[in-house]
C-alpha cells in the first residue's frame, strides 16, 4: 500500500513538472508590443486582423523570417478605450 502511494505521489509531481516546462516552452514565443495604436475597427475579428497586420509588418521591418502561421493568436491587454 505504501508502495502504490509514492508511485501516485511521483506521479503526480512529474505530471506538474511536465506542465511547468510544457508552460514555459510556450511562453518563451511571447511577443509583447508596447503602444501600438488601437484599432478604429468595430468588429472584433476586424481589430484582430489590423492587429496581425501590425505584428507582421513589425517583423518584416526587423527582417525577421517568419510565416503568418507563426503568429497564432493576438492578444491585447487593458480595456478598449
């Protein structure tokens, strides 16, 4: 019985280690742009496509070799003023 508990317990911790390093590999891809101009754009989807525009011509201008499919999501923070 004793047995069956540290193999749960081990498991258990190598489950969140697996997380934690699972987290911090998708994390470390992370782009954040300070002040960027909000959309005037009514609908959501629309603000999102200016907003992929923007990321895309910001790593065109570094001449940073990247697909569109690299950016999978757009995110702002704050509220929408």
């Amino acid at each position: 019985m004793k047995f069956n508990k540290l193999l749960m317990k081990a498991k258990n911790l190598l489950i969140v280690f697996a997380k934690r390093k699972l987290n911090k590999k998708i994390l470390s891809h992370d782009v954040i742009l300070y002040r960027i101009p909000e959309s005037d754009e009514v609908l959501a989807v629309d603000r999102n496509k200016q907003d992929n525009s923007i990321c895309e011509h910001f790593f065109n201008s570094f001449n940073v070799g990247f697909d569109k499919d690299d950016i999978s999501r757009v995110h702002r923070l704050g509220k929408r003023n």
